[in-house]
C-alpha cells in the first residue's frame, strides 16, 4: 500500500514540476516594453475620447497612468 501512495505522490510532484516549468517559459516569451513604450501606450489609452472615468482633472490623470504604468512593470 505504501508503494502505491509513494508512486502517486512522485506522479503528483513530477506533474506540478512539468506545469510549472511550462508556464515560467511561456511568461518569460513575452517581450517587456521599454519604458518609452509603455509610457506611449498608457498616454493613448488615457488619451482615448470615450474611456469612462477619465477626466481632465490632473491627479485623476497621474493616477490612472501610474496604475497602467505599473501593469507594465514600471514606476513613475
């Protein structure tokens, strides 16, 4: 009975190892955008007529962008 739990637990593990594994490579193929990018990228979906919640008050503005700014990994 023992050997039996052993086998199962040394499946799990190696199962849990390989999905690991596979989604690390699949996070690390995404291209991270420079910081002139993303700062383009967030000053046109600020930008964007329409996008609710967005007004023209400044700290309305800096809030939103150093939020999308921070999605992409950066800091204002």
């Amino acid at each position: 009975m023992s050997f039996k739990n052993g086998l199962v637990a040394t499946f799990l593990a190696g199962t849990l190892a390989i999905t690991l594994g596979l989604t690390d490579s699949a996070s690390a193929a995404k291209k991270k955008l420079t910081y002139e990018q993303a700062y383009a990228k967030c000053k046109s979906i600020i930008d964007k007529e329409g996008t609710p919640g967005t007004s023209t008050q400044s700290n309305v503005r800096y809030t939103r962008g150093a939020a999308c700014m921070k999605k992409y990994g950066y800091r204002l």
